[in-house]
C-alpha cells in the first residue's frame, strides 16, 4: 500500500484513463476508416508510460525527503517505509523497461518517435527532480508540458497507422487519402497542460513551509500563498478563451456531447476565480480539489463518444 | 591546459578527425551525385558529438577520483586544480548544449535521429560512469559502442541528405535514383568499436590497483593482467576477419588505397599478439600504445582518397 502512494497510483490511473480515452475516441469517430490498431502495442506505450511516471513520482519523493518531513510527515514513505537505495534501483528498472518498449515500438513501427519521446520524458523527470522544480515556474511549466505529452503521445501512436506510407495504408496518396483529425485531442492536451501548470502553482502555496528547508524558489514564496493562487486562478481562464476559439473555427466538431463537459470545466474554472477572489476565507487545499475535479471533468469529455 | 587534459582533448580531435574523414570519404567517392551538404549543419553536429565526449570525459574523471588517486596521483586534475562543482555544471551544460544542437539539426531535416542519437549517447555515458564501467566487460562494451556510433552519426547525417523524399533530391525514385554506399564506412566503425572494446581491456589491466578501490569488476581483476590483455588481442583479430570477408564481397571498393591502411593495421594487431604470446617482458603499456597507433592507421585509411 505504501508503494501504491510513493509511485502516486491515482495519478497513474489518470494517466491510463486519459490514453485509453483518446484511443477509444479516435477510434469511434474514425470508425470509417482503416487503422491497423493493435490492442496489445497501444497497451505497451500506456504501460511503458505509466512506467516512467511512476518512476519520476518515486525519485521526486526520493529528493524530497528533508521538505516532506515538514509538509507532510505523516505521508513520508522513502527512507521510512521503503529504503532510499530501493527507490533508487527501482526508479531505474522502471525506465530502463519503458525506454526498452519505447524502442521495441520505434523498431516495429519503423519510427524513432516512441523510444524518443519516452527517453524525453525520462530526462526531464529527472532534471525536475535534481533541479528545475527548485526554480520559479519552470519546474510547474515542466509538469504542465509532460501532461500535454501524454495525449500527444496517443495521437502520436494514431498518426504513425493513419499516415503510414505503405500501399493501402490509410493515407497512402494513391490508394486512400482520409487524415484522421486530432484537433480536439490537442486542445483537450493543451488544456490539461495549463489546468496542470496551474494546479502546480497553487500546489506550492500548500507546501510553503518545507519548501523553504530546500531553497524551493516557488512563485507562492516571491509573492505569498494569497498571490500565487489568484495568478495561477486567473492564468487557467485562458483554457476558456482556447475553448471558445476551437468550437467557433471547429463547428464540425460540435455533433458530439464533448463540448458540455469542457463547458463544465470551464464554468467551474471561472466560478472558482470569482468566490476566490470575494471570500478570503477559503482555503488553497479546497482550491486544489477543485483543480483536480475540474481535470477529471474535462478528461470526461474523451469518453462523451459514447453517449451519442 | 589542465582543463584540456580533462576533457582528454587527443580524444576529441580523434573524433573531429574521424568525423571529418567520413565527411570527405562519402563526398569524394559520391562527387557525381548532389548531395545538399551544409558544412555549417556538419560542423554543428561533430560540435554536438565532441560536447557529449567532453562530457562524458570529465564526469567519468568525476566519479574515478578515488581510484585516480592510485592509478595516476600526477595526472589527478578534478577536485586539485578544477572544483568537483565545476565539473558538473560544465558536464551538464555541454551535454544540454549538444542535445540542443541534436533538436536543431531534427528540426531542420525532419528527422528524429540527430535529436535521439545525441541523447542516448548522452545518457549512455552517464550511465557508464555510475554504474557499467564497474561491470565485468558491460563497460568496455559500451565504449566500444559509443566508437561505432561517432562514424555511424557521420553517415546518417549523409543518409538524411541522400535519401531525402523532396522532389530532385538524389533518391527520389521519380527524379534520380543513385543511392550512396556506404559499406566501407560501417566496416571501418566496427572494426574501431572492436579495437576500442579491446584498448579498454588493455586499459584495465593498467589500472588494476586503483580499480580495487572502488570495485570495479573488470577482466584484469578476474583473470589477471597477462591473460585479460591475451583476450583482447585474440578479439581485436576478429577486425581482419571482418576485412577480408569484407573486401571479398565488395571488390568495387578496390579501387582506393583504404585496403592498404587496413591491411597495416590488421598486419600490426597480428604481430602485437605474436609478440605478446612469446615475450613475456613487454609492457601492457606498449600494448596499449600500439593498439593506439593501429586505430590511427585504420583512420588514416578515410583520408585515402586523396592519394589517388
């Protein structure tokens, strides 16, 4: 149970349900169309990511330690439940096996996208960790740029069977020319990498105290908890703006139910920077579930193919 | 001059050297052809690859302090005359400035491979220092990898330009349909990976004291230095068996004076385990020069072209 808690098991469901999410929905809104889907190499890439976020969750902790004893001790688990040194070979085994299924995809589908992708991620997990999450809003722009990556990479994985240039593939020239679309799957990413950026912001202003122990530069720290959060507020209105401006030059889109849930992200985004701003009295932990509901609601709108 | 010595800059000029070679080798073999060679675009990509040896040089010396110490206390350079400090910050912004370079170099001729090679021999090298050089042969054989890759970079670069899908370009089946060969090169990485896996053994034998210290598991240790530096002369004969069944099957290639280069080389590794078998009194030092020198002579062979 500690170890569910160390590699942050919600977290990683999230990731699951969000790639099963966009397969399921390019799938069905493509259903015309041929793509040579396999059931088992997409559960690879989902595997082999979950793996790598599961390891950076781990050696994040693992150089947290000295802060967590103070924002957290009762959720301490490296050094106290799990031994510093397993954290350490498990984080590497984790990403030796998803760089390892990175780089069977890239054989097998004759792209170097998958092994380099997976290679990125792995880096930059790594160098959060060491050093960009000490620094002011390039560790939350980190975070918020890896969860951009994670529809991306689904999408990635589609356009490699979509736009393959074998004969009879579905975008060879010659002998079919559909394209499938991902325009909403890249404004759903890019959303979920500003709510993400945002949340990571108001996330600091949770952990002021134990961030100071590790010279954390966070923006909470520069400009106080109260700040920081109305920035982070006023910064994820801009997924609304995004919104708008997709549905108004994407009207072909609007046949499905994915704009309400995305209408419910948004709304409850802009009510949350409204009480924020009115009533001083609440609380930045109460503001962070509402981040994560708002995630979660806005994810739903993947799965909306199915209620038509 | 201490600082040059830490990046081990003969090491870098070889690469420089080989890099150059190839450059001039595929040019002149392939004159007829349009290839859209960019010198600037060549020279960024040695730059990249010259930053990641340098790198890996100096964070290799980093963590071998301790055994440094034994093997060669006079040419100790991290922590006596360049903080430990600084040699992190250097090997870590040369590696971010080749990646940078690598992603540069992927945009520009939309291909991945720039960008991924560089990190994988990024990562590579850092995971030699820590943990594969203290591994039975695992160490040595990355090395000899990481010297098959250098050439390897060179054609793929040359791949990239040739077989590029644009219209007149030199492959495109409609327009022009000559393909570069580029066979002698990949013999020639190979046979340096092979020497280089060799040279490492030798060099291990060398430093068996200090290796003691910090647990390294290497040939010499187990086997002693004669019988371990014995090993590695039968192996690197194994580059004139490739030579000869190489020039058997692509007697086109005869026409240079590459076989003569390679012929001194593999003639000299023969006599090097003659001598060795039968004069015990020959310094594992002499060894390790000579293979030096025949790694030289197959280089010189690149350069060949010219004589003709």
């Amino acid at each position: 149970m500690k170890f569910l808690r160390l590699i942050r098991i919600t977290n990683l469901l999230i990731i699951i349900l969000t790639m099963v999410g966009v397969a399921d929905y390019l799938l069905i809104m493509h259903n015309y169309q041929k793509v040579n889907f396999n059931f088992l190499d997409y559960s690879l890439l989902v595997f082999s990511t979950v793996l790598i976020a599961a390891a950076g969750n781990m050696i994040n902790d693992y150089f947290d330690i000295k802060a967590d004893r103070v924002n957290k001790p009762d959720r301490l688990i490296v050094s106290k439940y799990i031994k510093k040194r397993w954290v350490i070979i498990l984080h590497w085994t984790f990403n030796a096996i998803a760089f390892l299924i990175g780089v069977y995809l890239s054989y097998h589908y004759k792209t170097l996208v998958f092994a380099f992708v997976q290679l990125v991620s792995i880096n930059m997990l790594w160098f959060y960790s060491i050093y960009f999450k000490k620094k002011l809003l390039l560790g939350n722009g980190m975070i918020g740029l890896l969860t951009t990556l994670v529809p991306l990479l689904s999408v990635w994985f589609f356009s490699v069977l979509n736009e393959s240039q074998v004969t009879h593939s579905p975008f060879h020239e010659n002998t079919w020319s559909h394209v499938m679309h991902y325009n909403f799957i890249y404004l759903l990413a890019i959303c979920a990498g500003i709510q993400n950026f945002g949340r990571e912001i108001v996330k600091d202003a949770e952990d002021i105290e134990g961030d100071k122990l590790i010279q954390v530069k966070s923006l909470a720290m520069k400009f106080g908890g109260r700040v920081s959060v109305l920035i982070a507020l006023y910064f994820i209105q801009l997924s609304t703006i995004l919104g708008v401006l997709f549905f108004w030059k994407n009207t072909e889109i609007l046949n499905g139910y994915e704009i309400y849930f995305l209408g419910i992200a948004s709304t409850l985004n802009g009510i949350l920077l409204v009480i924020y701003l009115f009533n001083k009295k609440i609380k930045i932990r109460t503001v962070h579930l509402i981040l994560k509901l708002t995630m979660f609601i806005g994810l739903c709108s993947l799965f909306s193919v199915f209620i038509r």
